[in-house]
C-alpha cells in the first residue's frame, strides 16, 4: 500500500513537470495571459506533488519512542501546504490578468497553441482520476488533495481553451484577461477547501457519521456476552483510524475471557476497515452507564 501511494506521488511529479512544459510551451506560442495562468498553476502541481511526496514518506515512517502514534498526520501538512500553494498561484493569476486587463492584444498562433494546451489538459484530466481513486482507495489525504487540485486545473483549462478560442474567432481579446481572472477565483475556491478539509484532520475530527454507524453495527455484531459498549470515540489521521470506547462486561469473568472479548471486535473492526489502531477499557457490570449506551 504504502510503495503503490510512493509511486503515485512519484508519477504526479512526472506528470506536473511534463504538463508544466507543455502549457508553458502554449503560452509562449500565443502569448495568451490565459495561458500563461494555467502555466502558472502548473507551477504550483509540481512544487505540490514533491511536497505530498516528501509527506507520504514521512507518514509511512513507523511509531517511535518521540511519535508513538506514529506520522500518518504529515500528509495534512502536505495538503495544508498545497492549498497555501493554491492561494499564492491565484493571486499571481489574478495580477497577470489585470496587467493584460489594461492593454489587451490579439494572440499569435492561437490554434497551435490551444492544440498543446488541450493535450496537457488531456494528461492532466486522466491524471487526477488516478490521483483520486487511489488515494481514496488508501486513505491517503495528501493523494486525494493533489488529485482535486489537478480537477479544478482541468476544469479551469477546459473553460480557458474555450474561452480564448471565442476570442479568438469575436476578435475580443479583452475575453483573455477576463478569462485568468475567473481561473484565479476558481483556483482560490479550490486552495480553501484543500485547506479546510486538511484542517478537520489535523484537529482530530471524529470519522464521518456513515462510517460511524458502520462501526457501531461492527462493534455490536462482535460483542457476544458483553453488556455494553459506551464512550465510543473516533479520529482520523492519513489513512490510519483512531477508535477507543468503554467495554462493559459481567465482572464475574475472568481477565482471560474479558480479553477475548476486546480480541473479538478488535478483529472485527480490521476487517472491515482496514487500519486500525483501536484502545478498549474494560470495565465491570457496575460501571454501565445509566442512560444509553452506544451499542446494547
């Protein structure tokens, strides 16, 4: 898991640094200001992906005496990074536009130019979907930031190519400047919520609701002969799960069977969901909660 999530920030490294020459390529055929904002936030995916790589290998590092939790949380560093990363392209974006906002000019070998950005586009595009599903795939924060950024940079170099077309063909060149401004606010939208979600992680946010009520279905399926299970809590930190709750049990068995029991839905819960690392205080019958517990 751990190599297959290397490679892939490897090959974003590749992949940022040959899209970054072709859309600079483009803009240096057309001259176009909309061009050159893609060709900056190229930029920007390739210093991101050698920061997510740079986190992936951190994070994969094991537990030690200084981090006995491990380093999975330095791949929301990564993604904190990038979304600042993010914000900085769009305000270079947006004076490039404003620049060429002042004094528009026609574009040289626009058909040309769009040709080689569309094929970027086209790499970018098949890319991020990788990006996406894989690291979705291993719980890896820093993969599904850098594959989001490339959709909004797909997404964004769809809407220029068409837009320095019609400027292009309407003779309104003043359409390519207006074009990087909307490309800066799209990316600045983009870097925000690359940061915020990045942000909940690093503050020990509890695991989605759905997932929740997995676990709870899990936990009350494996605990045959257990009176209760409360004070269930959850976080998140890369592709690892931090689960910890409140075992109630008859206080007549003994520590062996009581043991058995934590055994029971720790195995359980790996095998549902995969990384894992799950802390359960034992406690006896007397120690039930008066008001509902979690699981029954």
């Amino acid at each position: 898991m751990t190599t297959t999530t290397t490679h892939l920030a490897i090959g974003s490294l590749a992949v940022g640094i040959s899209v970054l020459a072709l859309k600079a390529f483009a803009y240096w055929l057309t001259g176009s200001v909309a061009l050159l904002s893609d060709a900056l936030e190229s930029i920007v995916n390739v210093v991101t992906a050698l920061v997510a790589l740079v986190a992936i290998r951190v994070a994969a590092a094991p537990a030690d005496a200084a981090h006995p939790y491990g380093h999975y949380k330095a791949e929301f560093f990564s993604a904190v990074i990038e979304g600042a990363m993010i914000i900085v392209a769009a305000v270079l974006i947006m004076n490039e536009a404003w620049k060429g906002l002042l004094s528009p000019r026609p574009l040289d070998a626009p058909f040309e130019g769009l040709l080689v950005n569309g094929l970027a586009t086209a790499i970018n595009g098949l890319w991020c979907w990788v990006l996406i599903v894989w690291g979705r795939r291993h719980k890896s924060p820093a993969l599904v930031a850098d594959g989001h950024h490339l959709l909004s940079d797909v997404l964004s170099s769809g809407a220029v190519v068409v837009g320095v077309l019609l400027a292009v063909l309407t003779g309104w060149y003043v359409l390519d400047p207006i074009l990087a401004g909307l490309v800066a606010i799209n990316i600045l939208r983009s870097g925000w919520n690359v940061v915020t979600s990045s942000l909940s992680g690093l503050l020990d946010e509890a695991v989605p609701e759905e997932q929740l009520s997995r676990m709870r279905t899990v936990i009350a399926t494996a605990t045959d002969g257990v009176i209760e299970v409360h004070d269930l809590r959850t976080r998140h930190a890369g592709r690892m799960t931090f689960v910890d709750c409140h075992l109630v049990v008859p206080g007549t068995i003994t520590v062996n069977e009581a043991h058995a029991k934590c055994d029971a839905i720790e195995d359980a819960l790996r095998e549902e969901f995969g990384d894992v690392t799950i802390t359960i205080h034992v406690e006896p019958d007397s120690q039930a909660e008066e008001g509902p517990a979690l699981v029954l």
